[in-house]
C-alpha cells in the first residue's frame, strides 16, 4: 500500500480480518444495560471531536468502513447522533457556559457556527411552546435593550476621530505607516485638552473684563506674522490684566468673589505642564512594559517568517508590496547574520572608525554651523524690532522662521547622504544615527532659541516681551507649516511625477515615518513652549495638526509605498511617545521654570506686572491666607516643604530608588522569561529524544521473527527460571519490552506484510480506533 493513501481510497491490499474477528468476539450490545441510552449518549458525546476529527465525512470509502464492520450509512448515522445529542446537551446550558463549550469544540468555525445556529434553533422552537405574555414581553424588552446597545457602540465607533479613515490607511500601508497618524491624533487631543483648561481658566475670565486700549486695524499681514491686530488680543501674554477680576454685570456688587488672574495664570500653566508630564510618563511606562518588557525579544528570522505578517492590510497592491518588503527584511537579517560572523581586519576596522568618526565630525559640524547662523540671525531680529516698527520691518521679523525650517528641511537630507556612505554593520543602526542626529539638530536649535529668549530678549529695551517671543513663536509654527506643505509638494509630489515617467530607478517615494515623527514633535515642543506666552497658541497648533492629517493622507495615497525597512509598530509608537517625553517636554518644563522662578516679568504688561518674579505671587496669596486660622497648615506646607530644597531632594532621592526598584523588577522578570523559554526549549527536546527512542524501540521490535503461541509457550516454559545478572532498571526495562506483536498492529493474518517492515498509516489508524474501543467499554464495565 503506498504511504499517501491517508484517505483509505480504494484499499484492496490490507485485510482487516483481525479487527473483524474481534467484533465477533467481543460483540457490543448496549440495550442489555441498564440507563444504556443514557451512557451511550455520554460516551458519544465524549468521542464526538475525536471521532470527528480522525475521520471527517468523505475520508474513508465504503471498502474500509466494511472491513471496520460499518457500513457508510451507519457511520454518517452515528454522526447526525452524536451531534443531535450534542446540540440537546448544549441547549440545557446557560449562555455563558453554552458560549464558553462551543469555543472549546476542536472544531473548525464553519462547524462551529453550524452547531451553533442548531441549538438557537432549538432554544427557540421550545420558546415558542412555552411562550406567554409576559415571557413574550420581556424577552422583546431584552431584544430591544440589545439591540440599542449595539447601535450605540456603533455611534461610538463613528464618533471616534477618524476611525474609517485610520482602517484604510492601516488596510493599505500596514500599521508602521498607521502608527504616525495615531500619534498625530494623539498629539490632536493633547492640544484640544490644553485649549480646554486655557480658555476656560483663563481666556474666559479675561473675556467677562476685558481691557480698555486703543485698536489696530487688521492688515492681512497678521495671519503670518502674528504681530499688530493680533498683539491686542487674548492670543498673547501682555493682554492679560493682573487684578481680580468680576465682570462688568458684578462689578456694582462687592459681595461677589473675586477671580485672581495672578493666581489663575500660574496655577493653570503649572497644572497643565504637571498633567501632561504625568500622561506621557504612564503613557511610556505602559507602552513600554506592553511592548518591550512583556513582548519578548525577538525571535531572529523566525520572527520575521511567522509572526511579522500585518494582517491589517487588504488592499491587493499594499499585500504585494509587503510581501516584497518581507523579503527585503528577510534577506537584510540573513545579511546581518553573515556580517556579524565575518570576522574584520584591523586594517577594515580602523577604515569603518574613520569613517564613522567623519561622518559625525561632518554632521556635529553642520548642527553647529546651524545653530551659529541661528544665533547671528537673532540678534539681527532683534535689531530690527527695537529700531522700527513699521509694516516692513514687521515682514521683516518672518527671516528668522524662514532660515530655521530650511535648516530643518535641508540638513536631514545631507544627513541621508551621510548614512548612504557609511559602511554599517548592522542596517538598524543607520536608523537610529539617522534619528540621533536629526534629535541632535532640531533641539540644538530650540536650545539657542531658548537662550535668546531667556537671555537677550528678556533683559531687552522691549516693552513686553513676553508677547514678544510669543510673537516669535507663532512665527516660527506658522512657517513651519509652509513648509511642510512645501515639503509634501516638492517631496513627495515631484519625486513620484520624475520617478515614474523620467527617471524610472528612482520609484515611488517612500513614506519617511522618522522624518515626518520628528516634524511632529518638533512643532508640538514649540507649541508648549507658547503656552506661558500665547495661551491660545494651541488654537492654532489645532488647526495646523487637522491640516497636516489631510495633507499627509491625500500625500500618502497618491504619492508614497510603505517604507522598506519598518519595525514592529507597536515599539515604534513607544519610540515616539519617548522621544516626545525627553528630550521635548523635559526641555519645556525646564523652560517654563526658569521663566517662572529666575526671569523679572514685564513692568507694563500681563498678569504678573508689578512683581519681581512670577512665583511672588504664591507668596502674597499665602501671605494673605495666613490670617485665617483654618487655613495654616497650607501656609505651613508652603513654607516648609514648597519653599525647601531638603524636600525635592529627598523627593529625588524617592523617585530615583523607585526607578531602581521597578528596574530590578523588571531585570528579574526577563530572566525569569529567559529561565522559562529555556525550560521549554529542554522540555522539546527530551520530547525528540523519548520520540527518537520510541521508534527506535518499535522498529527493534517490527524486524523480530513472529512467532506462533506454541512455540511462544514452548520457549517460555525451557527457558531457565533463574534471573539473570544485572541491574534491576535494566532487567524491568527488559520485561516490559517484551510486548505482543500484535499489540503494534502486526498480526499473523497479514500475509501482505514482510516481517521487517513498517506497518502503513491506515494501519495505525485502525489500531488507535480499536485501542480507544477498548478504554470506552473499560469504562463502560467500571460504571457497572
């Protein structure tokens, strides 16, 4: 018989005698016991999913169900009761266990959902029968209440930014792409919570009195640089008032509270930068334990053959160019391997260091270079600030925005240039020089702006400068924009117009996840810089990260492939939401501080006018809450722990022996996952080698000469009956190997067979049925 008839089609060369013979032998009669149907129901419905399973409907011809002693109409019979009996058993169950017994079926989902419609058709002919008024009634009660439910969570669904939009991006472009415009989202709402608290703590009150001055006329200039009509509004820091205020429609009645804006102003940005400070720490520890910690390392090329596959996408196209990128990765990972093992000279060695340290002496240099130009430019825009005001001069100051996002735009190109001539290793690393770099360069930047605002503007001739660098700030978002637009245009655009029709090798463009994230967080670090300037700074931000969704998408469809080289997106979202934590808001949050804590405010302009430093004005209202006696343990608060550097330094000291123990934690979590993957993969192998050993043993025993019971007996009684000399194990182990032939399926009816031989899986098959025959009426003689 050959090997692939597993299907027993057309078997005329085994004879199944044997097992017939047994059935006559051992006839089984089930209506001679008592609860006979009873217990042959429970045993079917136990041998339901094996049955099942070894021999579907349409696997086994009408010769081999013969010489099993069925015949295919008692067969197909048997199964339409088990699965009758089994859907009567499921119909007694409650809906949780029901649900839970399904899912447990080895079943496949088509079978499944097959059982699954015959016990609600069953639940419900009984309902039928037993229906009244009130069943009839509650049960549409609980079908409407059902159904509402699901529509709204489908109202949910919709109402959730973007959700369709974010499916078909993931369906096209996989979940690497997805990944950026999650994030962009994410930063979406965090500008929408900060105008919240904003413009309702502050804006608002400021709206109920607002200030009398003269009023400018718009010009149209404003929407880009951000001065004149702008500079009289709410948008900036200097039209803040710096008294309680009450409204005009309370001001005849004293008895009403007062609103502090001194208080209002400080207490609203320190509660904002707070909040947000704890949001993206749980948002990096959770991201990170998920993604990371509990992940697991991954598993090599194997990995990437069986778990990297991103079944988020659907769209025919995006499948095929996955699957091309899949084997890019897949040969980069071989070529990595080969890499690391080949073995360098000291010649090539010292070539690859030289290398490396040009390219980073040519990049540090050009950031330098940067920053310099920045700083020179400042000062010059500065100068044309305090020498005129006039409308030129005002379309003047957009030099210093226009400079800053050409280095931004032009710098990271020479930085891809770069990493092509640099001779890597390992390809990932040219990611992340390339990440390291670009991080280098645009917080370089944000540095020297920072310190020109701190250091020249503040201790400047400029009447309010606070609105000032709002001004500034404003600016540089607004062109930022531009330019981003630009970039989409002549990037993204033109690349695929030249790339498809004059210069074919170049292709589509890819869509750069790095450099676009880094855009991102670039703009939203200038955006929380502006808060303590421009409260509503975060309108527009708003309005630019809507925009740049749009763009971004429209870009992506018509122009732009998934990137070649994209990581697990999951990591890649924690790698963002870190980068957007440090170095971005913990360079903001030092900002803030230092213009709150070390900086003299404006004389003439916003809230905290008058003082010699913003804080001051925690310690009038302390001062003034003193007098009253239920309020002393604030005042001792403030006075002992607040104003004390004892406390933030045991403080520290807590946060950092936390940190250390959560590391600990999590060191010894990996090692326990590293210990218990070392289990498995030992466990697997004393699995082959017991498996090796078993066939070994059985085919030892299959090559012996078969011989007839009497000379089995004959044998057995000349033998001596003494014990021979050995250890016990080995003499057990001896004893139990002598097993009857016909226990491995060889009988003395299989004329067909040489001795020697393997018997045929149909043969195996058979014997597993007669073997689990056997333990049914074992247990059957048990319950008796």
């Amino acid at each position: 018989m050959s090997s692939d008839n597993l299907g027993f089609e057309n078997d005329t060369v085994m004879d199944y005698n044997s097992f017939g013979n047994w059935r006559q032998e051992h006839p089984m009669n089930y209506q001679d016991q008592p609860d006979s149907a009873e217990r042959a129901g429970s045993v079917m419905r136990r041998r339901a999913s094996r049955r099942r399973s070894l021999f579907p409907i349409g696997t086994m011809s009408a010769t081999a169900l013969g010489k099993l002693g069925l015949s295919e109409e008692d067969f197909q019979q048997e199964i339409e009761e088990e699965e009758r009996d089994l859907v009567a058993e499921l119909a007694d169950k409650s809906t949780r266990d029901r649900i839970r017994a399904i899912r447990q079926l080895p079943w496949s989902l088509k079978d499944k959902s097959n059982i699954r419609k015959q016990v609600l058709l069953l639940k419900t002919s009984k309902r039928r029968l037993q229906l009244t008024c009130c069943t009839d009634c509650s049960s549409r009660v609980s079908v409407s209440f059902r159904r509402f439910a699901t529509q709204v969570s489908a109202v949910r669904q919709v109402l959730v930014l973007w959700h369709s939009t974010l499916k078909e991006i993931g369906g096209k472009f996989g979940s690497s792409v997805l990944s950026y415009f999650i994030f962009l989202r994410w930063l979406l709402m965090f500008n929408v919570f900060s105008f919240l608290v904003n413009f309702g703590f502050i804006t608002v009150p400021q709206l109920l009195d607002p200030p009398i001055g003269g009023s400018v006329g718009f010009r149209g200039l404003e929407i880009l640089t951000g001065a004149g009509y702008f500079n009289q509004t709410v948008l900036y820091y200097g039209s803040y008032t710096n008294s309680s205020v009450s409204g005009h429609s309370a001001s005849q009645n004293s008895t009403l509270p007062q609103y502090d804006m001194q208080l209002s102003y400080f207490f609203t940005m320190g509660a904002y930068l707070v909040l947000c400070g704890l949001s993206l720490i749980y948002s990096v520890a959770h991201s990170f334990r998920e993604n990371f910690v509990l992940a697991g390392e991954v598993a090599g090329s194997a990995s990437h053959l069986l778990c990297s596959w991103d079944f988020s996408v659907v769209n025919e196209r995006a499948v095929q160019l996955r699957r091309s990128n899949l084997h890019v990765q897949l040969k980069e990972t071989l070529s990595e391997r080969v890499q690391l093992q080949a073995v360098l000279s000291i010649s090539e060695k010292l070539q690859h260091f030289g290398i490396h340290l040009a390219a980073w002496f040519i990049s540090s240099s050009l950031a330098v270079g940067s920053c310099s130009a920045v700083y020179f430019l400042c000062e010059f825009n500065l100068k044309l600030i305090t020498d005129s005001n006039s409308p030129e001069q005002e379309a003047a100051t957009l030099l210093l925005p226009i400079v800053v996002s050409l280095i931004n735009l032009l710098v990271p190109l020479l930085y891809t240039l770069l990493r092509k001539m640099e001779p890597f290793t390992i390809a990932r690393h040219q990611i992340y020089a390339l990440i390291i770099r670009n991080v280098l360069l645009k917080m370089s930047i944000l540095g020297v702006l920072c310190y020109y605002w701190l250091e020249k503007v503040a201790e400047s001739n400029i009447g309010c400068w606070e609105s000032f660098v709002g001004q500034d700030l404003y600016r540089l978002i607004m062109i930022d924009f531009l330019f981003c637009l630009l970039g989409s245009f002549f990037g993204e655009f033109l690349h695929r117009i030249i790339g498809t029709r004059c210069a074919k090798r170049l292709g589509v463009p890819e869509f750069d996840i790095g450099r676009n994230v880094l855009d991102l967080i670039y703009a939203q670090t200038l955006a929380w810089i502006g808060i303590y300037f421009a409260p509503l700074l975060p309108v527009m931000q708003i309005i630019k990260l809507f925009l740049i969704f749009y763009l971004k998408k429209v870009s992506l469809m018509q122009n732009c492939q998934p990137p070649r080289r994209s990581g697990r997106a999951a990591q890649i979202q924690t790698i963002f939401i870190l980068l957007l934590f440090f170095p971005s808001f913990v360079g903001v949050l030092s900002f803030v501080a230092v213009t709150m804590w070390r900086r003299t405010p404006s004389p003439y302009c916003g809230p905290f006018r008058g003082l010699s430093l913003p804080f001051e004005a925690v310690s009038k209202w302390m001062d003034r809450v003193n007098i009253f006696p239920e309020f002393r343990w604030a005042v001792w608060i403030y006075n002992n722990l607040i104003q004390s550097a004892l406390f933030f330094l045991i403080l520290t000291l807590i946060i950092l022996i936390l940190i250390y123990v959560n590391w600990q934690i999590v060191r010894g979590r990996k090692m326990l996952i590293f210990l218990l993957r070392e289990q498995i993969i030992n466990e697997g192998k004393d699995k082959h080698f017991l498996l090796e050993k078993l066939k070994r043993l059985q085919s030892s025993k299959q090559t012996k000469p078969h011989r007839r019971p009497d000379q089995r007996t004959q044998s057995a009684a000349q033998a001596p009956l003494s014990v021979p000399p050995g250890p016990a194990p080995l003499r057990t182990f001896q004893r139990e190997d002598q097993v009857d032939p016909d226990y491995y399926g060889v009988s003395e009816r299989q004329p067909f067979q040489e001795e020697g031989t393997v018997p045929p899986a149909s043969s195996a098959l058979i014997q597993a049925m007669l073997a689990r025959r056997q333990a049914e009426e074992e247990e059957e003689e048990e319950g008796y």
